[in-house]
C-alpha cells in the first residue's frame, strides 16, 4: 500500500512527502504560479494542480517534472478541482465566477456554467450527475449536469461568503462554512440526489473566516480549518459536538485531508508547515518541512 501524500502552496511547488518519515521525495517546479488546491485521481496515477487560470495534471508513477495535461480557460484563480468517480471528467471552480467541466481526454473545450459571484469551491455529488457550489455572494448552486442547467439556489447567510462546502460520500448530508466562522448543515433524505436539501443546523465553528470544510469518509467526522490558527474536528453522529481542536500552527490553516481510516488528519498552513495529526490523543504524528512559503493546500490517498 503506496500513502500519497502532497502540498503545495505560495512558493510555486508541488512536494511529496514520505508520510511515515517526513522525507520530501519529489519536489515538481509550478513556476508561473502559486497552487491553490491538488487532488489526486480515485485511481492514484494523476495528480491534478490548480494554480492561476489553469490546472495541470502529473504523473504520480514517474519522476516526469513535466504536466502529462494542461487546461486552460479559466480567466482567474482556480479554486478548487473534483474528478469524477471513473476519471472521465474533471469539475473546477474559479475567481472569474464560473465552472468548467473538462474531459480528461481532450481538455481543449470545457463545458461552462456561471455563477455571478467568483465561486469558491465544487462538489460532485456521489451520483455523478449533479455538481454543487459555493460562492462569494453566499450562495449555493446545485447543477443538473443532464439537464445543463441550475436547478435549485440556496443562501444560508445573506451577503457572507461562503468559503468551502462537502458532500458525504454516501449522499446523505451537505456541510458549508462562510467567513465569519459559521457552519451549515442539511440532510439530503433521498441521498440519490440533492433536489431535497432539509436544514439540520447551523453551528459556530470558529470565531474567525473559516477556509476549510471537509466531512470524514465514513461520514463520521466533520474538519474545519481557519484563520484563527486550528483545525477542529466535530463528531457528526453526536450532533456536531467539538472532538478536538489542534492548535500548533502558527499563522492560518488553509486546508486539510482525512486519512482512510479517518484516524488522522493533515493539515497545511501559512507558517510554512503541513502537520499528521493523531485525532485520538491530538498529537502532531509528523511534521513536513521544506516549503518556504505558504503550504495552503495538500492531498492524501492512503487507500
């Protein structure tokens, strides 16, 4: 079992670190711009990295420092990336208010739907045919991609951006995070798709802007990252009670990724640091140094 773990950040690299020794094995130059978000493909061979009005794919299996793909259309920072169950398809959201769908295969003509707002991050819904999203005016889209259209809008906080949503991975709840610190929660009862969104809660999270939310796998757990300088976790099945809070960064914690079995948790921040977090005794596991700027983003797929 090969652990794929990889940050980036301001410093225009892309490193991946030996998760259980902290060693950085290969470190790929993004020259042109900062990254903000990686993700790795479901079946572990891709790597792809969004930076400035692009997002670029590498080869996870070779030490090739070039991208294997590139897309191009976005008109500002790409906010974030979610690829489709099999890898087909590829789903990224941008600064410039829209969302793309690309073909893995021929990235040349994405597919494209407009929010009025930059649009901070998209979801795929576990069906594969609905795309949810978030914006900076505060609002929730959900895209029918059958129908290639909106089908429902949402705006839980009047004029608060909303900074990052997560869909569980069994279609059964919503989660999204605005930036004075709140959190929202639906149920999503049919699970088969997002047409019936019910509020459960609202909860403060955090008493600053809230960067990252991100539920467990197994839909146990629930993280938010902050620029209060912590990560929290909160237990979904207790009613999103608060399990623990990790408090070692020293500047803004801009993302995080569940391990597999959603004992650990890593976490990148702008103190230059991505941390393993042990959730059982809150202790820092590992520590990866070597980013000489920001880590504002990391993946991880020890599957």
């Amino acid at each position: 079992m090969s652990v794929i773990l990889v940050s980036a950040g301001y410093d225009h690299t892309i490193r991946f670190w030996e998760a259980l020794t902290g060693v950085c094995s290969r470190t790929i130059q993004h020259s042109d711009s900062q990254v903000n978000r990686l993700q790795i493909t479901n079946d572990k061979k891709l790597l792809a990295a969004a930076g400035h009005q692009n997002i670029r794919l590498y080869d996870i299996k070779t030490t090739n420092p070039n991208p294997v793909a590139s897309f191009e259309g976005h008109k500002g920072n790409v906010t974030s990336i979610a690829f489709q169950q099999d890898n087909k398809w590829m789903v990224s959201s941008s600064e410039d208010g829209t969302i793309k769908v690309w073909d893995i295969r021929s990235p040349s003509v994405p597919r494209n739907y407009k929010h009025n707002a930059p649009v901070n991050e998209v979801v795929i819904h576990p069906n594969q045919g609905e795309l949810i999203s978030c914006d900076r005016d505060g609002n929730i889209r959900i895209w029918d991609l059958g129908e290639n259209q909106c089908t429902h809008q949402l705006t839980p906080e009047d004029n608060t951006p909303l900074q990052s949503l997560s869909i569980a991975s069994d279609g059964s709840t919503l989660v999204a995070a605005n930036s004075k610190g709140n959190c929202f929660v639906w149920n999503m009862p049919n699970h088969t798709d997002a047409a019936n969104l019910k509020p459960v809660t609202k909860f403060k999270a955090h008493s600053n802007y809230i960067t990252r939310i991100l539920l467990s796998s197994d839909v146990k757990h629930l993280a938010t990252c902050s620029a209060d300088k912590t990560a929290r976790v909160w237990s979904v099945e207790d009613n999103f009670k608060l399990e623990s809070t990790l408090d070692e960064h020293q500047r803004w914690v801009w993302d995080c990724a569940f391990s597999a079995d959603s004992a650990y948790l890593v976490t990148a921040s702008s103190d230059h640091y991505v941390r393993l977090w042990d959730l059982s005794t809150r202790e820092i596991v590992r520590q990866y140094g070597g980013h000489h700027k920001g880590a504002v983003c990391v993946a991880l797929n020890d599957v």
